[in-house]
C-alpha cells in the first residue's frame, strides 16, 4: 500500500464518524476539500493567498463551538475577499458540520497525516484518490461524474495531446480528462522543462479549458487542477456554467476535446438554448447536443475523443441528422464498444467515438472503423474492476496515429476489429450502433454479485428505458420526458 492509498483509506474511514451528522458521502468529499485546501496551503508554503488570520493554524488552536463558528466564518471570506482559485473553490462555500466533535475530528486526523511522504508521491494524487474512491462508493452519487482512470488513460495515450494544444472538456466533472492530458504532456516534456518559458506558462495557465455545470462538482475539478499545477495562481481555465447555453458558445475552439458527457435528458426536458446550434437545438437529449458542441468547437484537424451512450449511435430523426453531421463535417474513423458496468453509477452500455473536424463540411468520412470490447466479456463492476490491460488489444489495433491513420487490418466476421465504408454505413440508415460477435456467453450481468453493482445494472437499464421514452415522446410531436426527475 502507498502512502498516498494509507491516507486516502483513512480519510475515508471517517465518513463513517459523520454520516450521524445528516452528511452525505458527497457533501464529505466536498466537506473534506476545505479543509484539505486549508492545510495544503499551510504544507506548500502558498497561506499568502488566503486572509491572515484565517488559515490553518489558527482553525486548529481553537476547541468546541468557538472552533465550529470560527470555521463556518472562515470559509465566507475566502469566496468574497479572494482572488483566482482561492476565490473559485470557495464561492458560496457553507459547511453542513453541526456538531462541534465532529469537525474537531476531522481537524485532529487531517492534521495527524503523513504529510511530508504525501508531498513526495504528490498531493494532486492523494486528492484524485479520494475522488476516486467518491466515485467507487455507490451511494455517495458521484460515479456519474467520474470516468475510470484505464479509460481516460487509454483515451489520452491514443489522442495524444501536444504542448501548445487547447484541450477542452465541455462536461469536466472533476477534471480527470484534463488532469491526464496535462501528465502526458509532462511525462514527454521532462514536467515542461523541455518547453521554451512561454511555452510553459502556456501548459500552465492557458492549455486546460472546460465548463461544469454542477457547483459542487466545479468546486472538486477547481482544487484537482490546482493540486497538479493547473490554472495558474491569478485564473483557471474550467468555469462553473452550462456548455448547452451561451457559455458552451463563448468557450471558444480547441485542439482537442476529451469528455464524457452526462447521460440522460436536459433538466425538465428543456432544450439547449445555443444560438449556432442548428441539428439538435430543439432535441432535449444532452449527448446529441454535447456532439454538436464538440463538432462546431473542434478546430479544423482537431481531434475528439468522446464517450456516449448507445442511443446515440441509433436513435431516429434528430439522432440520424446528428450523425449525418458528424460523418460530414468531421473523419469518424473509430469507433470503440465498451463493456458494461464500467462506470461506477450507470449500468447504461457506452462507446467511445474518435473523430478529427475536417476543412470541408462535406463527405468527410469515408471509413468508420468499429472494435467491439463488448460481447463475449464479462460485466466489470466493484468485483471484477476495469484494468489498462483490457485496453491493450484496442490500442494495437488503433494505432500510433492521433488521427486514426495508422495502417489497419480487417479481421473479419471472428474478430473483434472491422471496417465499415461510408456507403456500409447509408445502407444503414446512418445507424452506428454496429455488432457482428455473436455473444455465446450468458448475460454479462448475471455474473454480478455486489448488490451495489446489481442495483447500478438495473438503473442503467432504467435510464437506458426513460431516455428510449423521452425520444419516442419527441418523435410523435410531445413533450419530452424529464428523464433526470424521473429517475431521482
């Protein structure tokens, strides 16, 4: 066991203490952030940012209720007085601790930790462990918010982003995407120091951009970044807003886009309310307005790597037309079939879409290839976890090219690897959601064990129904279903 795992487990272990407290495991992490950010300010030497007087130190020299005011008053400042980040993570910050033992709780063992082993393996580890472990936990809800770290790597190491890039999550949740793009580019770099000095103040202040519509949410990717040296001390590049209004409009092009959309309908079945939306401006489906997003904010040779659910591969009429777009203005030339149960809170069936915008708005695609990682594989869940080795055979298969243009090979009707020509793809209507394994194994999910991953399998089958419901609603001329209502 790591230092950085040892500190992680223990941290967690005080959740337990706190439930008592009305606190739910999501507001814990959010909860256990402030008073991170607190006393990692205090251990990298950086307590200039936050007002005297309101710093760690002084938290922790005081006992009982005096403490519990104190800290309930020290977390106002920051949101109001301060500037860039500091002001960011605490914008309308409120702690939900009531009782005075248990905030002391959390001060002693915090401040008890090994900190000087945690800042030798890195603090921005230590705080992506505890998101992770947010995420692994069904019942804290955030699973939604967190994609596995094999697939966010794979993705990475076959996007391949490059100093100098703008790379883009529209739906950041707590920045993974952009955390793993800014290693990789470290990791082949020597950490920037490879880089010219304004090359690096670029890396460091102006490569990373994204919006997060949750507030809480904003708040975990705000300290993320900042733990890995992202945002820079005057600003930050990810902003609390909602990429399918006008903030996703002003975002501005990128590069590269990397991002895991959230699943379901817009809430109350609203639409997006995009000026340049054109094909999905009236749909209240979120994915097929995230793909449009990404279409129109892909520069020309840009790259997207995006995961989304089936539906939008096959879904009729808006669905269809969105397609029609993607294969026009843009090279799909992968496509990749996940596994179920890989995401920690959705049972919902996934894939993942790689594309380069082309300079032309016409035929663009000429070639789709598929890999189908899904049938004959077992379901992954807390029982049988998703490791980098199941992404190996997929990534020889992609090969090194960004844009998908390495050579490739057919295996046939018997392998998991096929090419799908364009005129294929019209013969099908534009439907994308291709299969061709016959599955000789019995259901994946009847080898679910965990009731925690049997409870995530049947409400992906019922988010899979409401959104087929919500499209079928638009279809004949309805209203749209509001599937996130529902489904609360």
């Amino acid at each position: 066991m790591t230092i950085t795992t040892d500190i992680v487990a223990k941290l967690w272990r005080l959740c337990d203490i706190l439930r008592d407290d009305g606190i739910t495991y999501h507001e814990y992490v959010t909860e256990l952030t402030y008073l991170l950010f607190l006393k990692m300010m205090a251990e990298t030497g950086r307590e200039d940012q936050l007002p005297e007087g309101k710093r760690w130190n002084d938290l922790v020299r005081r006992e009982g209720m005096e403490q519990l005011t104190f800290y309930k008053h020290l977390l106002l400042d920051p949101g109001t007085n301060g500037r860039g980040l500091v002001q960011a993570i605490f914008a309308d910050a409120q702690s939900r601790l009531k009782k005075p033992t248990n905030l002391k709780a959390l001060v002693e063992a915090i401040d008890g930790l090994d900190w000087f082993s945690a800042r030798e393996e890195g603090l921005g580890n230590l705080y992506e462990g505890l998101l992770e472990k947010n995420a692994a936990e069904k019942k804290s809800g955030a699973g939604q918010y967190f994609t596995p770290r094999p697939l966010i790597d794979s993705i990475i190491r076959l996007i391949k982003p490059q100093p100098g890039e703008v790379v883009q999550d529209p739906a950041a949740g707590t920045g993974g995407f952009l955390v793993a793009a800014d290693h990789y580019i470290k990791s082949h770099t020597d950490d920037l120091y490879d880089l010219a000095e304004p090359q690096r103040f670029f890396q460091r202040n102006n490569a990373f951009i994204g919006l997060e519509l949750v507030p809480d949410t904003h708040r975990l990717c705000l300290m993320n970044l900042m733990l890995h040296g992202i945002g820079g001390e005057a600003g930050y590049g990810v902003q609390q807003g909602d990429t399918l209004s006008h903030e996703g409009e002003a975002l501005g092009q990128a590069d590269v886009i990397i991002t895991n959309p959230p699943f379901g309908t817009k809430k109350g079945g609203g639409r997006p309310t995009r000026g340049d939306f054109s094909v999905t401006a009236d749909v209240s489906n979120k994915q097929l307005a995230f793909v449009e997003h990404i279409i129109r904010a892909l520069k020309p040779g840009g790259r997207a790597a995006v995961v989304v659910p089936d539906n939008v591969l096959f879904e009729d009429n808006a669905g269809r037309a969105l397609r029609q777009m993607l294969l026009d203005w843009c090279d799909l030339h992968t496509i990749l079939r996940l596994p179920t149960g890989i995401f920690y809170a959705q049972g919902v069936k996934t894939n993942v879409i790689f594309f380069t915008r082309g300079k032309a708005a016409k035929g663009t695609t000429t070639a789709t290839w598929v890999y189908d990682m899904r049938a004959d594989m077992p379901a992954f869940g807390k029982t049988r976890p998703l490791t980098v080795d199941h992404f190996t055979d997929f990534e020889t298969c992609f090969g090194t090219d960004p844009l998908g243009k390495s050579p490739r090979t057919d295996q046939g009707e018997a392998g998991r690897w096929r090419k799908f020509t364009r005129a294929q793809i019209t013969e099908r209507n534009d439907n994308l959601d291709i299969a061709w394994l016959r599955d000789d194994s019995a259901d994946p999910e009847d080898g679910l064990t965990e009731p925690a991953d049997i409870a995530a399998a049947i409400m992906g089958h019922l988010q899979t129904a409401l959104d087929e419901i919500a499209a079928l609603a638009e279809e004949v001329g309805g209203e749209a279903v509001a599937v996130e209502e529902a489904a609360e």
